[in-house]
C-alpha cells in the first residue's frame, strides 16, 4: 500500500450525470457527478469532487461530511425551516443527523469528505 500524498480536484474528464433519486427530488430535474477520489481502508472515510445541476431534494445525514463550495450557489435549509445560502469560497460541515433540503441555484461543485461511523 501506497502512502503518497493524494491531490484531490475535478478531473477534466468527469464521469457522466445522473439524476438524483426522483423520491427526493422537490423541484426541477436535478443531476449530479460523484467523483470519490479516496476511500481509506476501513471503508468509513471518503473523499472527492460533489457537482450537480439545478433542483431541490431532501436531505438525511447519517454520516459526517465536510464541504468545500467550489463553484456555484447552493440554499441548505434544515428540518426547523433555518435556511442558510452556501457561495463559492464557503467551507461547512452537514453533521450526522441533519435533516431538511439542498437546492442548487445554477450548478454548483463541492470537494467533500464524509467520515461514517462503523
């Protein structure tokens, strides 16, 4: 195993988009791009680039996932109907049991590290 120090961005060669499960989805026809660059070997830590289009869809966290906005705006707004607008630039931790809605506004890309609980 390899211990070398990994550089996560977007490739340039992104895999294709697909939708977001339509029983979550609120408003429009949202899709989105996972691109997980890193998963450690306890299989609980991943790490990579988030991207979708336009739309709005409900949110439950059972993992831990820090962000980092890279591209676009995005309106997270939890289950108490506390909305906050997330821009380019804005780092923000979704901690484990969040529960309410993402909205992308355009399209929007993330890095992302999500750490679950065994």
């Amino acid at each position: 195993m390899t211990h070398a120090l990994l550089r996560i961005k977007p490739s340039v060669e992104a895999p294709a988009a697909t939708a977001i499960n339509p029983e979550r989805v609120l408003s429009g026809a949202p899709k989105e791009i996972i691109e997980n660059l890193f998963t450690n070997t306890k299989e609980n830590f991943f790490c990579g680039v988030w991207s979708s289009t336009e739309g709005k869809w409900t949110l439950n966290y059972t993992e831990d996932e820090f962000c980092y906005l890279i591209k676009g705006k995005a309106i997270l707004t939890d289950a108490q109907g506390v909305a906050e607008e997330i821009i380019e630039g804005d780092a923000f931790v979704i901690p484990a049991g969040y529960q309410g809605t993402w909205e992308t506004i355009g399209e929007a890309q993330k890095f992302y590290a999500i750490y679950e609980e065994a």
